[in-house]
C-alpha cells in the first residue's frame, strides 16, 4: 500500500517556486551523472559490437559470480548413482546449501572434491554417515546400521543391489562424511578407501555443495530431496558409547 501522502491542488498551488536551477547541477543530469554515462557510452565505442558487447560481458562477469559462489552444474561421468543420476546427466549444485552454518545431512546427495582421498577428481555421492555417526554393515537382514538404527535404502538403491558386500563397522570422525553411491555394485567409495588416508571419510570442507536438481537432458528434469529413510536415525551422542 501506498503510505506516502499525494499533495491536493491547494498544496501544489500555494508551495513557492523552486528556484531555478542549471542543467550542470541537477543530480542524476549533472557532471556527475553524465560522466558516468559518458564513460560507459566511450567503453561500448571501443568494444567491437558496441553495447550489445558491453552487454554480454557483464552477463558473462554475472554468470561466473553466480557460477562461483552460489550454484554451478555438473556432469555425471559414471553409473555410481545409477539410477537416480544417469551418466550425462547434468546436476545443479547448490554451493550455498552449507553455508552460514548448515551442514550436511544423512541422505543428501553431494558434489566434492576427492583430491587426496578417492582421486584427483570432483565425486558424487550420497551422505550416510556425519560427524560421529557409528556406520555398521551390516544386520541380520543385510541393512546398513546407522547409530544401531537399520536404514531401509529400497527407495534409491540400485535394484539387484545389496546394501554392501563389504563389512564395515566405522565411527564417523567430527567434520567428515562416509558417503556411497546408489549403485552399490558399480562405486567406488568410502567403503573401498577405509584403508586410505583420512579411513575414506570426506572432510565437510571438500564439499562442493549439494545437489539440488537434474537440469538436464529435459526428459529427466527433476529435484533430488532427500529420502525419508534416514529420518529416524537417532544422533550419535552416546550411540557408540
């Protein structure tokens, strides 16, 4: 709603004359104002294309920012998230998902840098266990155990797959991840670098951002929520105590 008073005919009529003033003081007309101009109309002059150039470069400079700071895609190279993520896929990843002080959460998919732990590579994976989380493989019925709770992964795990057929019984350090793929058969992940440096758990600060969306090809478009079957999972305090 509009709150600013509109002045009657009597205001307009009776309020005294403005004095008069020059061209080379009005704000926005001013020297002030028309070098600004003035500068951006010398810089379109010298580009080639004029200011359908100078246009596009601030559309690239834009597109870089937001590249670089708050989302960028990514193409799928594998089948390890099969078959939620297909090979070609192209994922957009949220890099502010985990600022601000977020973190990331058990079932969240996430793009990180694998340098000095999987590979010289960006990877993508699922989160199954946080920071102090106790990750068994596996329970009487074949589940992966988190926190002694057995996680039902029958909604995204690759049909035919089993949770594992690795054994593991790990807890979590505070500021890592232990993350798999959905296609057990065919990832290679924190389960195959238990040996490694770091036990194959991602530090937090590696992580690129989440995926948030598929954004192409078109026919796949849609958004990666986080599954419901983490939701019961208790907190790790004391859960390996």
């Amino acid at each position: 709603m509009d709150t600013e008073a509109q002045p009657t005919q009597r205001d307009r009529s009776s309020r005294p004359s403005a004095p008069d003033v020059s061209p080379e003081t009005r704000g926005p007309e001013g020297p002030e104002g028309r070098s600004r101009f003035a500068f951006a109309g010398r810089l379109a002059r010298r580009l080639p294309g004029g200011r359908v150039t100078a246009t596009l470069l601030v559309c690239l400079v834009c597109l870089l920012a937001v590249n670089a700071f708050v989302a960028q895609p990514f193409q799928i190279p594998s089948g390890s998230m099969e078959n939620g993520l297909r090979i070609g896929d192209r994922v957009l990843v949220n890099k502010l998902a985990y600022r601000f002080g977020a973190a990331p959460r058990r079932g969240d998919v996430v793009v990180f840098d694998g340098t000095g732990y999987f590979g010289n590579s960006d990877y993508v994976k699922r989160v199954v266990g946080v920071g102090g989380d106790h990750v068994v493989c596996c329970d009487k019925e074949g589940r992966i155990q988190v926190n002694g709770r057995s996680v039902d992964e029958s909604t995204f795990l690759y049909p035919g797959d089993s949770p594992s057929t690795v054994g593991f019984d790990v807890v979590v350090p505070d500021g890592r991840l232990f993350v798999l793929g959905d296609h057990r058969a065919r990832s290679s992940d924190s389960r195959d670098h238990l040996g490694s440096p770091g036990g194959g758990m991602i530090p937090v600060g590696d992580v690129v951002g989440r995926a948030d969306w598929i954004v192409w090809p078109y026919a796949h478009l849609t958004r990666l929520s986080r599954p419901s079957a983490y939701a019961r999972v208790p907190g790790a305090e004391g859960a390996h105590g």
